[in-house]
C-alpha cells in the first residue's frame, strides 16, 4: 500500500515497511500491532520485543528492517507514525475509521505512550 510517506533518510526502513503493506492487509496488520505482534511485507519487516527468541538480542522500542537496513524507534516515535499512516488510509478508506481509531488506542495503549496534547 502506496502510503506516499516520506521520511528523512535514516528512517527508510520504517517507510519501507509502511509503503509496502498491501491495503487490504492495513487493519489486519494494526490489529496485530496492539497486540505486540509485528509483520512483514515484501521483505520490509516490523517487530517487537515480546517476540524475540531466547538468543536474539534484546532492545527497546520498535524494530524495522528492509534487508540489511535495520532501525529501532521508541514507542512513542513508533505511534507518532502510525498515526500519520492511520490518517492516510482512512483517508481513502473512511469507513474504517472507527476501526482504525479502536486499534490505534489499542496500540497507545499497549505500547503505553502518553498523548501529546
């Protein structure tokens, strides 16, 4: 799904993840993301600690990864994002703004980031 978002250069993998996820995927996707479980895309990969295997090193945040790019952002960076692709696709899909705005709180919720007022 063509998000047309563009961010500075150190963040190509988290734009690379998001410009990759198929539309009809969108609301699958965000509702696995409250969840704590990451996805992937065309080789353009989200995940999260709780997911990692015993040996895999441990990190904070929100992990992207396109090949051998990879980028931790905060929760917070992470949500900031989200939200900007949330108001994309609703957007061209309205009707699933509700839905979209249940599973973004859900996230905020999960991933405990404070709102900015």
């Amino acid at each position: 799904m063509d998000f047309a978002i563009t961010l500075e250069n150190r963040l190509f993998p988290v734009q690379a993840f998001f410009n990759a996820m198929p539309a009809r995927s969108f609301l699958e996707a965000l509702k696995n993301v409250a969840k704590g479980i990451g996805a992937g895309f065309n080789d353009a990969v989200c995940e999260f600690p709780d997911e990692l295997d015993e040996d895999e090193e441990k990190f904070t945040g929100v992990k992207f990864y396109i090949f051998n790019e990879e980028l931790i952002v905060s929760n917070a960076d992470f949500v900031m994002h989200l939200k900007d692709v949330c108001r994309l696709y609703t957007q061209t899909n309205p009707d699933d703004s509700a839905r979209v705005k249940q599973a973004l709180d859900d996230v905020i919720s999960k991933l405990d980031v404070k709102q900015r007022a």
